[in-house]
C-alpha cells in the first residue's frame, strides 16, 4: 500500500511538472507577456485581455530611455513566454537582455515599416505609437505574436484587435479631418518623438533636442528655434510630462510664447492610470492642444 502510493505521488508531480513547463503555464494559466514600456503594454493588453498576463517593466512616472533593470525584471524577460520591446538604443537595459532571449521575442522598431526618411543622425526614430496608423500595424503584430504563442485563442485576440484596430482608425480620422485647415504647420517640441505624427498630418516638426528627451540642445538650435518663432509667429512651445520643461520655458520666454504639453505617451503618471486614461484619451488631449496652438478651424 505504501509503495502504492509512493508510485501515485511521483506520477503526480511529473504531470505537475508538465504542465508547468508548457507555454503560457503562468499564473492561472494565462500568457505571460513583457512588455517595454506603456504603449507597448497597452496595446498587448487591449489585444489578448484577459487571456495573458501584462507585465510592463518601467513603472508609472518613468521615464522610459532612463530605465534600469532590478534583478526581478531581468527574471521577468528571461521567463516570458513573449517579450515586445523596442530596439534602435530606445531602451538599452531591456535590448540587451532580451537579445538573449531562446524564446518569443517581437522589436517592434524592426517588425513595421517605419520610414527611412525618419532616420537623422541619432538613428532609426521609435516613436511610432504617436502616429495612429503605425499604431495600428503594431497593434496586428502584436496580435500575430499572441496568436503564435496560444493558437487555441487566436479567434479572441482577432476580435480584440479588431475593436481596438478600428477605434485607432476613428482616432486618425479626427486628426486628419481637425488638422486639415491650420493657420500654422510648426511644431515647436522639446525633443523629436513626433516625426511621424507631423509627416502623417502634414505639419512640421521643430525640436529642440534630439531623439532622446535627456539630451542637451546645442546653443546655435536654440538660436536658430528663436528665430523662426517669431518669424513664423508660432504661439506655442510643447515640453512633455515626464523630464524637464526649463529648456521650453527659457525659448518661450525669449520669444512671448506660452508652454503647453504634448505628450510623447512614452508612460502615463500614476494619476493618470488612476483616473482611467488610456493611449487614445491622452492622443485626444494632444490633438486638442495641436488645434489650439496651431491655429486649426
């Protein structure tokens, strides 16, 4: 009898063991997915809900080119049955990591079809999310990956994205038709995370600094900024949320601008998450401050 059940105990645990090693054997038996950074996580969130867990590695309030990973979340990137990050140098801690990776591992940055005129001399630009219609080709890509790593739930993330895929198209709808008849086209920011949200709607994007929002303006741009403010009466000078705005401020000063928020969506504070704001809401709040500082009919 005791031999017996010895004989039943191990058959247990080696089917115990099976079943944990399978793909998507997390917590509850849901998918589990890292993802970069907020958009990233959002979008995967909104496509697989309640069929995977989302772990997004930089923390509400983060600015994400800063983030350094804690021994948990290089575990994380390690374990994961589907890694989403961005490469180019958007986040090196989490690159590094995840070129290592054996299992399923999506850069977006390589995944779309992001246009060579973005490149300039800092590389490749990342900011994709920012246009709705990239959004919206991440947002498939993500999907296919879901889909390859749970087959048995490839209908549900199908009509995930779909809902998800048409409210981007409604969003781009707004911008292009809001966008259409501006008195200006200049789009004075503190760094340059929108090229393409600019190319998409036909405006002109005139950053202070670069592609990465830590790096110092050279005092010859600032100059040259300054002028054609005033020459082009632009009314308006964008910092973002989440580093600095004494840069914006000091050229809106020099030039009799106001300073108003465009944000980057690069990560949402805790307040906002608190109060349910999502990547479409706050690309509404952009959009609403595009048309005012722009001058839009």
């Amino acid at each position: 009898m005791r031999r017996l059940a010895l004989v039943l105990a191990s058959a247990l645990s080696l089917m115990a063991g099976a079943c944990g090693g399978a793909a998507g054997g997390g917590r509850d038996g849901k998918l589990q997915v890292v993802a970069s950074f907020y958009p990233v996580a959002e979008a995967a969130g909104r496509v697989a809900e309640e069929r995977a867990e989302i772990i997004n590695l930089t923390p509400a309030g983060t600015e994400p080119h800063d983030l350094e990973l804690t021994p948990r979340q290089v575990d994380q990137l390690e374990d994961a049955d589907l890694v989403l990050y961005l490469g180019g140098g958007f986040q090196p801690a989490i690159e590094k990591v995840a070129s290592r990776r054996d299992g399923a591992t999506i850069d977006l940055v390589e995944a779309l079809p992001l246009e060579k005129g973005a490149e300039e001399e800092a590389g490749l630009d990342p900011h994709f999310w920012l246009d709705p219609i990239l959004m919206e080709k991440a947002v498939e890509r993500i999907q296919k990956a879901l889909g390859e790593a749970r087959p048995e739930d490839l209908a549900e993330f199908e009509r995930n994205a779909a809902t998800f895929r048409a409210e981007l198209r409604e969003l781009d709808a707004r911008f292009e038709k809001s966008l259409s008849s501006c008195r200006r086209k200049e789009l004075v920011t503190s760094h340059a995370a929108f090229h393409y949200l600019a190319g998409r709607y036909g405006l002109s994007q005139q950053p202070i600094a670069g592609l990465s929002p830590e790096s110092e303006p050279d005092p010859r741009r600032l100059a040259d900024l300054t002028n054609l403010v005033r020459q082009r009466n632009a009314t308006t000078i964008f910092y973002e949320t989440l580093v600095s705005p004494e840069v914006a401020e000091t050229l809106a000063r020099q030039t009799g601008a106001k300073t108003a928020v465009l944000n980057p969506i690069e990560g949402l504070t805790r307040e906002q998450l608190d109060k349910g704001a999502s990547y479409v809401s706050v690309m509404g709040e952009n959009l609403a401050a595009l048309k005012d500082a722009l001058g839009c009919d």
